[in-house]
C-alpha cells in the first residue's frame, strides 16, 4: 500500500508506519494544527479583552449606568462574555472577568467590578 506524507503529500517510502518524509514536514504539519487550535483562543480572548477593558473604562469613570446602545457605540460585543453570577439580591449579572453587568427594561445597563471569584 502507498503511503503519502501528511504535510506535503510526497510518497513516503521506507518504514510502514511512517507518516510524514522527514523531520521538517512532520513538525510543520504539527504546527499548522497547533495554530489552527490556537486561533479560536486568540480570537475570542481579543474580543473579551476589549469587552473587559470597555467596561473597566467606564467603571474607572464611575459611570455604572448607561445604556445598551452607548456599550455597543464602544465597541462592546455582547455575544461574548466570560461568566455569570448571581448576587445575593437575587440579580444576575454577565461578566467579563471581573467586570459585571446586567440588563434592565432590555437597553438599561447597570454596572460593577467585584473584587473575588465566587468559587
Ligand atoms: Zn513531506
């Protein structure tokens, strides 16, 4: 049976069990799928982070009520969040690492930073 390497597609002759010609395709074909799993970590973390850093900006400037609208001219993306919470009246709040929020009358936004995880 013909075998052809993984990275480059070159018939492989030699051992049975061989996958890859040589050294260099097998590390780059190792790398292309490191890089590939990567992405949606990159990704999504970049788009956390700037959440985090929108609502630490506003947090910063006490303004711990605004409004759906003024978040999303900001840049915030509220399809991503990192957890949720409940506090102990009973109100949930989204969170982007440290920074919470929740939504009232569905555009009201009210703010906090918490200082501990909840574990
Ligand atoms: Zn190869």
């Amino acid at each position: 049976m013909e075998k052809y390497c993984l990275a480059c597609g070159t018939l492989i002759t030699g051992r049975i069990d061989k996958k890859f010609c040589d050294h260099y395709c097998r590390s780059e074909f190792n790398n292309s799928i490191n890089k590939g799993k990567n992405m949606w970590m990159r990704k999504i973390n970049k788009i956390l982070n700037r959440n985090k850093l929108i609502l630490e900006k506003f947090v910063a400037r006490k303004k711990l009520s605004l409004t759906v609208d003024i978040l999303t001219a900001a840049g915030f993306d509220f399809r991503y969040y990192t957890h949720q919470e409940t506090d102990e009246e009973d109100m949930k709040y989204i969170f982007c690492y440290e920074y919470g929020y929740r939504i009232e009358k569905g555009k009201e936004v009210r703010l906090k930073k918490v200082s501990s995880l909840e574990e």
